[in-house]
C-alpha cells in the first residue's frame, strides 16, 4: 500500500486531499483524527505545511522502512 500513497522521492509535497483518498484508497485505516495530527505525529517522516497556519500539505522527509511508519 505504501507505494501508492507515499511521495516518489524525499522532500516531495503532496495535499492532505489527496494523501487521505490515497491512504482510504490503499486500505490504511486513519480513523478519525485529522490528517495533520497523524503525520504530524511523526516529526523524522513528515512535515505539515504551511508550519503556521491551517495544514494544507505534507512534506515526506525520508522515507519509512517499514510498510506504514509506527507512529500512524
């Protein structure tokens, strides 16, 4: 599932639309919690833009070892 969802390369940016119908599309269960919060949440994979003011985007910032990072 993680292919699909997460960015091809380091530092890419995605929007959080469409990192939650990615994530809802590959079966990674989220639950209720803002999508912000979860990547925000795992501060060594992920950068939520803008870093003040309402989240917009995610940033990857290496890429997990395992198939969903622990911390999601």
């Amino acid at each position: 599932a993680l292919p699909s969802w997460q960015p091809d390369t380091p530092r890419s940016v995605r929007s959080l639309r469409m990192m939650e119908t990615l994530l809802h599309e590959s079966g990674v269960r989220i639950g209720s919690k803002p999508l912000d919060e979860l990547f925000a949440a795992c501060p060594d994979y992920f950068e939520v833009l803008p870093p003040d003011g309402p989240a917009e985007q995610v940033r990857l910032l290496k890429k997990p070892q395992d198939l969903v990072p622990a911390c999601l």
